[in-house]
C-alpha cells in the first residue's frame, strides 16, 4: 500500500496512510521482545492467555495500555477490539 503509493510519488497520501498504523507500530515495539505483539493477539481472542514463560517478561500496566490504546485508534480502519483487560 505505502510503497506503490511511494512509488507513484504520491508522498502525502503515503504518509496519511502510514499515520493511521503509527502508534500502533510504536506500541508493538515498546518492548524488546515480542511480548506486545502476544498481548495484542490475546486482545483478539486468538491468544489464549497474555501471560508468558521465562524468559519472556509480563507486559507491563503501562505497555498494556500503549496496546489497548494504539489499537482503538486503529480498530475503525482494521478489526474490532476486546478491551478487558
């Protein structure tokens, strides 16, 4: 999507497009291992848990929010969202 955009020179709608998912992307890797993206997985119910082995380490309050957060703003563009947590 961004790179035939790009690739037609049309730069604005590109990055339009990009600052839809931005946050997203960020919240993905607000951590060093793939902790958010499981937690996000488990938010769709296609993860059975959002707990994790060694030597993994849980997702921390705040990073779960960065998650729940940055995927509310995408949910009306992509997917729908189950916001317990």
């Amino acid at each position: 999507m961004w790179v035939q955009l790009c690739s037609e020179l049309n730069y604005t709608e590109a990055f339009n497009k990009y600052s839809l998912m931005h946050n997203f992307v960020e919240a993905m890797f607000c951590e060093t291992n793939p902790v958010p993206i499981k937690y996000a997985l488990f938010l769709q119910d296609m993860y059975k848990s959002d707990e994790c082995r060694l030597p993994l380490a849980q997702l921390s309050k705040e990073n779960k929010n960065k998650v729940v957060v940055s995927m509310n703003q995408m949910k009306s563009n992509f997917f729908t969202v189950n916001l317990s947590f």
